[in-house]
C-alpha cells in the first residue's frame, strides 16, 4: 500500500511537470500578447517604414499596407490546424512613422 502511494504521487508529479510542455506542443502560435510585446519590443514609436518592414519581413509576417486605415495588416496562422490565428495591425502616422501595435486571436469553425 505504501509502494502505490508512492507510485500515485510520482506519477501525479510528472503530469503537473509535463503540462506546460503539452501545452505549448499542443500550440504551435505564440500567445497575441507574446507576439505584441515582441513586436513592441522591436519597433519604437516613431520608426521608419523600412524599420517597420524590416521588423515583420524578420519574423516571416508577410503583410500589405492599408491606406485608408493607415496600418500594416498581417495574419500569423497555424501550420497545424486553420482553426486559430493571429490577427497583426501596425498602426502608423501619416508619414508611416511607427505608432503601435494591435494583436488579436481569431477562432474559426472547421
């Protein structure tokens, strides 16, 4: 009886160990909020449009430039499954100077 307890805790000590693994095997995307303060982190307010570009293209964000809204759109997906990903807006001035950054998970049916 004292060898099972034993064993149950062992056993009960790695999966608690192991969770945060799976977790993230199971999540091939960062979190939004990991991404946006690494883009954050990247770019300063006021940065160029090169600067910009040069930050995504780094990061493999294949984006296009909305006039209208003024922003940089990108979307990061998952390479294994379409049911999430990460919506990317860098918004810029005028002048596509560097003003912040918008992530946003987006959920979808199969």
């Amino acid at each position: 009886m004292h060898t099972a307890h034993f064993v149950a805790k062992l056993f009960f000590a790695l999966v608690l160990a192991a969770a945060p693994i799976l977790s993230f095997a199971a999540n091939d995307l960062p979190s939004s909020k990991q991404l946006q303060s690494e883009l954050q982190a990247a770019l300063k307010v006021g940065d160029s449009k090169e600067k910009i570009e040069s930050v995504l293209k780094d990061r493999s964000l294949r984006a296009t430039y909305d006039k209208y809204s003024q922003r940089y759109q990108s979307i990061m997906r998952s390479p294994t499954t379409e049911a999430h990903a990460i919506v990317i807006y860098v918004n810029v001035d005028q002048e596509r100077r560097f003003v912040r950054v918008e992530t946003y998970d987006s959920y979808t049916a199969p």
